[in-house]
C-alpha cells in the first residue's frame, strides 16, 4: 500500500513566481526557466513512475513511499519497504543520450539539439541515499539490506556505459522487475513494517529551497511589486472597496494578496513588515497592509513598533 503520496516540489511554484515577477529581458531569466524545466521534467518522470505502478501487486507485503524527504538532506524519489529489504529508486528525466563516467563520476547529456551537459552523477546521488538509509536503519537497529536502482524515465533517453553492478531499469519495466525481486526470509514483521513505515513518515525533513531571490543574486529592485491577476496572469490588480479589482478583465476578487504574499515568502525572505507589505502589494496605506497581513494567519513577533510577520 502506499502510505506517502509525491506533493509538487515547492521550488516550481517559486521559480514560476520569480519568472512572473521579473522584467522580460532581465538576464536571469534563462537561467531560473532553465532550473523550472528541469524541475518540471523531473516531476513529469516521477509522476510517470507512479502511473505505471498503479497495478502494482507484488507477492509481498509492501509499503511504498513517493518522494520522501529525511534528515540529512536524504531525498528518495520512490521508497519501497518490504519484510526482508528495503528498494530505492531514484528517477532520471533527462532528454537525448545519456553517458555515464567515472573518475570522476558524473553524466553526460548529449541534447536532441546536439548539446553537450554535465550532471551529478545519479548513481553517486542513488548510493548515496543508499548509505544514508543503510546508517539510519541501523541506529534504529532495523535489520533490513537495502538495496537501489536508476530508473529512466522515458524510452527515448538513451543510455550508455552504465558502470558494471549498477541496476539501470526502464520505467516500464520497473514493475516486473520489483514484481521478480526474490524475498529473502522476512526479518521484520508486518507490524514492525508498518512501524517502520509510520517513523520514516514522522521524521520527514521538508528541504526549504527560500527564498530564491539571494539564491540567483538578485536584489529586490529588479523584481517587479504588485498584486497580478489570476485570471489574465500578466495585469496587475488595484485596490477598489476592499476588494483587487482588475482593469483588464474586470475581474473583482476580495483575496487575490494572498498569491502574492505566497510569492514574497518564496522569493524574499520568510518574513514580512507592513511596510514591506504595503510597498510589496502597491497598496495605499500602512493600515490596509496591516489588516490584510493579520488575516493571513501569519506568526506575529516582534513589539507594535517592529512587528514582524513570518509564515509558519
Ligand atoms: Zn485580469
């Protein structure tokens, strides 16, 4: 069963919100859509896996965790947890043909358009988790092995020179394969499996990749304020009898803030004043920025005179 569903990788929603917020020709632009694409692409060969496990129904009990996060910066794209051992399979979505080297370790993309790209190498990242959940098993003096496989997403990515002993699966075969994976003789218990399962969960470590801004060296006069539309995206809002009103479209909505505080969040800092707040939402007073800031559910601190608030 699958005990932890995969969530959108927050930094997607910032890079969008930082691409959104910054002038047309600014020269960061290529760079943040770049990092979005690939962030995108391995969300798309992630969520790939999952749809072709759908009918998983191995002859083993099972639990299956997607994309889960532990301490340690130990980020596992699929984890599967059985009685006798342990798979984790990190998933590549990298376009063209893909070599891999060693001394040093690292992959090399050839691109449909016949670029060449150097990456981490995945299996140094896949036996690196491998390491990680080896040592965090055994301080939880859990006897499970574990073991780990490099899925590729999609046919069309082509791989060559896979270092010997390394599992390279398909994504499509993902399934017979994990479905053939031998049970050894079961050393912990369903039960103790579940508990397993239930403490993994508890100890998750969501990686806060904000705020973005200070990430790309971008200061805050060269990201544009304001409140933008959510229905036509590009016009920004006014302000009309407690509402944003639209200009453009003509669309009259009381929360459309709340987006851009999000937005604020992801790409400044964790922290807002009502000052900021008011320049930030192009709002025209102190008092306003005020009242929307308090029912936005943030953490206040600070006395009245430097009063902060910081999102929870
Ligand atoms: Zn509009």
């Amino acid at each position: 069963m699958i005990i932890k569903y995969r969530d959108k990788p927050a930094k997607i929603a910032g890079y969008e919100a930082l691409l959104k917020r910054l002038p047309a020709h600014h020269g960061k632009r290529g760079l943040i859509q770049e990092k979005l694409n690939g962030a995108r692409a391995g969300l798309g060969g992630e969520e790939r896996l999952d749809q072709l496990l759908e009918s998983f129904d191995p002859p083993y009990p099972y639990l299956l965790l997607q994309g889960v996060e532990l301490p340690g910066k130990c980020q596992i794209d699929l984890m599967l947890i059985t009685p006798s051992w342990i798979m984790l399979l990190e998933v590549k979505n990298i376009a063209g043909r893909l070599r891999f080297t060693e001394n040093p370790s690292a992959l090399h993309q050839l691109t449909p358009t016949g670029e060449t790209k150097g990456y981490k190498s995945p299996i140094t990242q896949m036996e690196t988790a491998e390491m990680k959940i080896t040592k965090l098993l055994k301080h939880l003096d859990c006897p499970l092995r574990v073991k780990s496989a490099l899925v590729i997403a999609y046919p069309s990515q082509i791989v060559e020179a896979v270092p010997s002993g390394i599992k390279v699966w398909s994504a499509d075969e993902v399934l017979i394969q994990l479905d053939r994976l031998q049970m050894a003789a079961a050393s912990i218990s369903p039960g103790q499996m579940k508990a397993l399962g239930d403490h993994l969960l508890s100890i998750q470590d969501h990686y806060n990749p904000f705020p973005l801004a200070p990430k790309f060296n971008i200061s805050p006069d060269e990201i544009e304020n304001g409140v933008f539309c959510p229905r036509c995206r590009l016009k920004k809002m006014d302000r009309f009898l407690r509402k944003w009103e639209c200009k453009s479209c003509f669309l009259l909505i009381g929360d459309a803030h709340f987006e851009a505080l999000e937005e604020w969040f992801m790409i400044y800092k964790s922290t807002i004043t009502t000052a900021e707040c008011q320049e930030f939402l192009d709002l025209p007073d102190r008092d306003t920025a005020k009242r929307l800031l308090k029912r936005m559910g943030l953490e206040e601190r600070g006395g009245r005179r430097h009063r902060q608030y910081a999102k929870q």
